[in-house]
C-alpha cells in the first residue's frame, strides 16, 4: 500500500476502534456528542502511531488502542478549543461544532470524558508489558499537559494580550506545545511499543510538527474553506503574528520544505522501510485541510 | 493519632505533593490558576487512600502520588463544575471560583490540564510496579470517565430538561456517578497498593459514597454558607429533586446514618486498624462542609 492508502486504511481502523470503546456506554447526550466528535478527519496523529509500530515490525492490531488514545486526545482539544470561550468556532470538520449541536455544557463534558477515554485505551493489555503501556500513559500526559499542548494554549491565549506581535521564537514555542508535543509523542509511540530506541522518531517528528503547523498557518491564508471544513483567514483577521505574517508567503514555504527535508533525513537508518512516514510528512505541507 | 488529626496530617501531605508536582512548569495564568484550584478542601478522598493503604502496611509516602491524582481530579471536576455553563458558582471552599478570579478560557484549560496530572502522578514509580501503576491509571480511568464521574453530570444536566423530578432510584444512580465512583476508586487504591484484596474497601466506600451524598444535600438545606464555603439551598431553588426532597429531613438523616453503620460493618474483617476508616465514615454525614 502506498501512503494515501495507508492513511485512508488506517483511519477506517482508528475510527472502528474509537467507536468499540465507545459503545455499550450509557446512551446519553454527551456519549452521542463524544461519537461526533471522534468522527472524520485525517488522522494523521493516529497513522503516525500505526506506521512508526509497523515500520518497527509490529502489528496494526497491536497499536491501534495507542493511535485511538492519541485521537481521542486531540479530539477533546478540538471540542474545548472551539469553545465560546476559546476558539469561538461554529464549524468542524465541514460540521457543527459539538457546543452548536448540542451545548456548552455537553461539549466541556465530552472533551472532558474523551481525554479520560484516551488515558482508558492506553491500558489495553495488546500494547504490551504493563512497562510499555506506562511508558505510553506517561508520555501522553506529558505531550498534552501544561508542560505541551495546554502550554502551547496558554501561550495562545497569553498572546492576545501581550499588547504586540509574538516574535518567531515566541511562535515556535507556542506551536511546539500546541501540536508539536502531540505530533512528537505520535511519532514515538510506535517506538515504544516496539521496544526499539524512540531518538529518530522524536528528530522525525520535532522537524514534522513545525512544518504542519507552518503548513496550517499557509492554509490559513490560501486555503479554501469547503475543503478545510473550518472557517479560514482568522489569524489575519485577528491580526495574529503566524508563521506567514513573520516570514511572508515565500519565506513560510521555504522553511517548511526545508523542515519536510530534516524530517526526511532524520529516517536515514531506516532506509525504505520508512517511505511512508517520508511522505506522511511531505504530505503534511501539501494538505489542503 | 486519631481521624482529625490524620485527615489535617494528610491534606498537609497531599497538598505539598500537588505543589510540588506542579513546581518548574511555566509561569502562565493557567499554571497559577491549576495550583489554585488545588490548595484547601478537606481532602478526603486523598485521605481514603493513604488510610487505605496505611491500615495495609503502606507506608505514605508510597502511596502519596496516588491520593494526589484524586485530588488533582477532584479539583479538575470542581473547576469545570463551577463554568457558567455548568453551574455558574462565584465562590469554591469561600474564594473566587477560578473562572471569576480568572477568566473562563484559563478555568477550561486549568481544569483540562489538572486532569492529565492526575494521570502523571499515577506514573510515580514510587507507587509500585508498572502493573500497580496500571490498575491504578485503568481504575482511575473508569471511575471519573463516562462510566463514571462524568456520566453522573451528564445525568444531572439530562434531570433538568426530563420535565419531572427524578425518583430515588434515578437520584441514586446520577450521585454513584457522580460522586461514588470517585470515593470508590479512592478507598480501593490503598488495597491496590498493597496488593491486598480490594473487596471489602470497595463495600465500605459504596456506602460511604451515597451517605456522603445525602450529608450534601442535607448540607444544603440545613447548612450555613460562611461555614460551608460554597452556596447552599441551590438545590430547592432551582426545584431539584434531593435525596432530602424524596425521602424528608428525618428520612434522609435515617438513610445516611444506616449507611454509615454499613460501611462500618463493611471492616469487620480489619478489627481496629479499621478505626480511622470508619471515622472517617461518621465524618462524611457529621461535617458542616
């Protein structure tokens, strides 16, 4: 199989197991919120977790509670971020956001259950020695906490009373906790659960995190909105510094192809095998969602 | 040292515990909001565990990390709880309430963050085995997600549109969630820890989990609010069915105490090294907050 069918393989497996550990929960308004909101999207988070486990020789089967936990997690992000409070976003995903179709209450509840529900996945016993799935557990808490991606959240919020622009390095700060934590433990998540040394995988990653989030900022600004599904041009509207605003359009696709390269380059060791998880990352600027 | 002076030498623990795992993070609001909404409250869930696991031969520090992570997801219910779109309280354990003394974006982050610490602390290897560590993060996982903590606020918000008061069974059902699966969770952690049979304390605090919910609506009736920290009589203003309103002052007073004198028989097997425990049951329908 070559990437995209991959990817599109691997989503289909994600989501089988999201809804699985759903089902046979109370049938109330927030467990219909919490299916919602782990439906669709790339799952690119989810395919890096599976890619990295089968470039390192381990079965899907094996890592597909791991690649579920690291979409439930970004998916309760998602509900709280689209918040009134936060994002104040009424689309997702080309859908209603989960506090437009239900209510506030019901989405600060669904976030809440579906970070519970990734912690949850991670103790399935087909990850491995209760070593391995602590290792996991612990690394998930680190990626998403206040030392990654509610940092990154902080930061964001942090910025839009700072009273001028963030600086790149400010930037890069905030993206590497807001998706560069995420993206970082997804890639190593398969190493760990090979058992084999994590250290290529977090290069891979560190290097594939930035690019996304320039990507996005990019998208942000000559993206089209029925294909991303969400509402575009807020940053510039908000008059927010992005990577774009920073190092103009140009600039902004330079680095991020200079960063697909050191990406690239950090899977040297693996030679073939890791064909995949060099085009899950020159995908990752070339996406149009 | 007798019940009140362990529950006093056990909060001090607890809390130092908390601060310290929260120290060298990144001076942001959120973070100054998170330690916060951890300072004060009785702490008796974190007591649950260390008696627990002291009556079995624990010493505390083994098991301070596990009492903790209760309280860091005592404390993330709470805050969340308190959202206008929740409850909309002012006021938490006689303060601000976090999104009063902050804003609502910093309350939804805190809250979401004090959550994964409560899954970070579980992974002190301080707490035993990697497989201790799992029970622990799987038993945690169970109690305050949609099987849970969550399901019974999902139940509370589903009572307010049901048209009709709910039933006694209806009510005992939303506060097992609600609150008893957290108290739960709590008294069996000691015995997870040691390794000792998990049954008895799961009885005992079946019992103590509904009798401490009755002292709270009895609490809110007859309680006084500068004692008690928080709001009272919310409940028969907003025309709430309690367990006071179902079953009468008398009635719900009779209920509480026959619970108590269940989860006291629940110890049997423990003799006296159970004397604290139940102590701390009588203290769940005694206490003014």
């Amino acid at each position: 199989m070559n990437f995209s069918q991959r990817l599109a393989a691997d989503a289909g497996l994600i989501e089988a197991r999201l809804l699985s550990a759903l089902e046979g929960r109370a049938d109330q308004p927030v467990t219909q919120a919490m299916r919602y909101a782990v439906r669709g999207g790339k799952r690119l988070r989810g395919f890096l977790v599976l890619e990295g486990a089968r470039m390192l020789g381990v079965p899907e089967a094996r890592a597909v509670s791991a690649a579920a936990a690291i979409e439930a997690l970004h998916a309760y992000s998602l509900v709280h971020d689209d918040l009134p409070c936060m994002d104040d976003d009424d689309l997702r995903r080309g859908q209603p956001t989960v506090h437009r179709k239900w209510d506030e209450a019901t989405a600060v509840l669904a976030g809440d259950a579906l970070q519970t529900l990734a912690f949850e996945l991670l103790c399935d016993p087909a990850l491995g020695s209760a070593e391995v799935r602590m290792a996991l557990v612990a690394g998930l808490a680190k990626a998403s906490g206040i030392d990654g991606m509610v940092l990154g959240q902080a930061l964001d919020i942090a910025a839009e009373t700072v009273g001028r622009a963030l600086t790149l390095e400010e930037i890069t700060a905030l993206q590497a906790g807001k998706t560069g934590a995420l993206i970082g433990f997804a890639a190593e998540a398969g190493a760990v659960i090979a058992g084999a040394d994590p250290d290529p995988l977090r290069r891979y990653a560190a290097a594939l995190g930035l690019a996304f989030q320039i990507a996005d900022d990019l998208l942000d600004v000559t993206g089209d909105e029925v294909q991303a599904g969400k509402r575009l041009h807020k940053d510039a509207r908000a008059g927010k510094a992005t990577f774009v605003s920073l190092l103009g359009l140009e600039g902004a696709q330079a680095r991020a192809a200079a960063l697909v390269a050191e990406a690239e380059a950090a899977l040297a060791c693996y030679g073939a095998r890791a064909d995949n998880l060099r085009s899950a990352a020159r995908f990752s600027i070339e996406r149009r969602a």
